[in-house]
C-alpha cells in the first residue's frame, strides 16, 4: 500500500494517479470516497469552514476506514493499491501500517512537498474549475498547523517535490517501491 499524501494543493491526486497508471495498481482518492459517504456527487463543491461538516474529525475517520475498505478488496485482486489524501492525523497513518501488517502488505509513505508559490498558484486555479478537491487557499494555514508531525514511525518515507517533472517524480517513487518489496 503505497500512502501519498501532504497539505492541501501539493500535487498528491496528480501524482498518485500517475503513478496508478505507471504502475498499473488502483488508486482510491480521499476527495470522491469523503463526498459519496455524503451522498455528494464529487464535483459539487463543499465550502465548509476548517474542521466542519466532511472535514470534522468524525468524519474524516470514516473517509479514511472507507479508504483502507475499498484498499483490502483492491489487494485481494492487484499487487498493490495507492491511497491518496492528507493524513494529517499520526492515527490515521498507523491505522494503514496495522492494516497493511494484518494483509501481509507494506505500507510505504510518499510524503508530498512543493515551493509555496506553486501551492498557491494550483490552489487559485482549482478554485477556478470543476475540482474534485475542496481545498482551498485561505484554509491552508489551518491545515499546515492542524497536521500532525511527521515522525520515525511514518515509514518508510519518501518524500517528493512536485513542483518538478512528474516523470523524475515517478522514477524516484518507483525505485523507493522496488527498495522496500
């Protein structure tokens, strides 16, 4: 189980999908998953203050159980699954580590970064089209200090510029996946 994740607006659903094509493995994406638990379609926007409504604790809790569901019926038919979301909460990545050692899979974490303008630049252009994401500008600073801090126990780990090329991106990931299988 391949874990990519960071802060809002840092390339982790471009990239993950990538690499779901590159590797041929399902990817389940936090966004779509959050909003059918809802009864929302993926494209309608939800506006929510930090931390409310689909974005409350309770709530993401199910998105992310919902998450590792759909990513135990994937394993049982693909060699491996990518789970794309933030993983904000230290729980949260424990919850995959437990979960991969019950399934004898690894978890391995793709922890994404990118220079601050380019977050800023995607964040306003999403706003600007039918996205997925309800991420949004004025909510990355909550998210940034609500985020758990990485630790010893998130690993392995590698993380990822995705201001850069996605096909350097890519080969550095698949060179971190071929180390640790």
């Amino acid at each position: 189980m391949v874990v990519v994740f960071g802060l809002m607006g840092t390339g982790k659903t471009t990239l993950a999908r990538a690499l779901g094509e590159k590797l041929g493995w399902p990817v389940v994406h936090s966004d779509p998953v959050r909003k059918g638990l809802a009864g929302l379609e993926p494209t309608i926007p939800v506006l929510e203050e930090f931390g409310q409504g689909i974005y409350s604790e309770t709530f993401s809790r199910k998105t992310y159980a919902e998450m590792l569901r759909q990513a135990r019926r994937h394993l049982d038919k693909a060699p491996g699954v990518i789970l794309d979301g933030s993983y904000k909460r230290a729980a949260e990545r424990e919850r995959v580590r437990q979960a991969a050692r019950e399934w004898g899979a690894e978890a391995l974490f793709i922890y994404c970064e990118c220079p601050k303008e380019i977050v800023r630049e995607r964040l306003i252009r999403r706003r600007a089209t039918a996205s997925i994401s309800n991420g949004r500008l004025e909510l990355l600073e909550f998210q940034k200090e609500d985020f758990d801090p990485l630790t010893q126990d998130d690993q392995p780990r590698l993380t990822v510029d995705t201001g850069r090329e996605i096909e350097a991106i890519l080969a550095n990931i698949q060179q971190f996946i071929e180390k640790h299988q």
